[in-house]
C-alpha cells in the first residue's frame, strides 16, 4: 500500500470515528422532527424514514431489467497465456469419420 493510500484510509477511518460520536445526537435530533407538529411533512417523512433505516434495515429493493425483465450479464474474459515452451500447439477435434489435428 502507498504512503497516499494509507493515508487517505487513515483520513476515512479518522472522518468516521468523529463522525460516530454524534450518533445519539444525531438520532435524537431525527426523532423530535419526526415528532414535531411544527416540521413541515417532508421533513418529519425524511426524519422517520433515515430512523427506520437506521434501525431496521433498508428495505429491499427489487432489481429488474430493461421493461421489467430479467437482469442480464454480459462476462467477457481475456486471458493471456504464455508459451512455456517451444513445442506447437496442438488442436484436436473429432469431428465424426474425419480426423482434424492442426499442428
């Protein structure tokens, strides 16, 4: 791992850690919007949405394809091999009567 690297993962980490210590606050503060007859409607929905999530669990979303369908993955792999050693390569394919070997 480069010096760059490490110390932008130590930054993370150290953002997170400050960033925890506000939890209860933060909850607290979510839980008297939600409450609160004053907040307008989308800010008491945001409020008790993020507190669900927080304490539930997103709930699951379905993935669907284009028009509904099906997901579909497309893999495509290229791999590199190297010659060990100077021998040629050989195929073989038995196609019925006929013998095919390309040398």
């Amino acid at each position: 791992m480069s010096k760059a690297t490490a110390k932008t993962r130590e930054t993370v980490i150290d953002i997170r850690s400050q960033a925890r210590v506000h939890t209860a606050m933060s909850i607290g503060v979510l839980a008297k919007v939600a409450a609160s007859p004053k907040a307008n409607e989308s800010a008491r929905v945001a409020a008790a949405n993020s507190l669900l999530d927080r304490g539930w669990g997103k709930a699951p979303q379905q993935l669907v394809g284009e028009d509904g369908g099906d997901i579909k993955i497309i893999i495509r792999q290229i791999i590199e091999t190297a010659t060990v050693s100077d021998d040629p390569l050989v195929i073989e394919h038995d196609a019925g009567d006929q013998d095919a070997t390309t040398e």
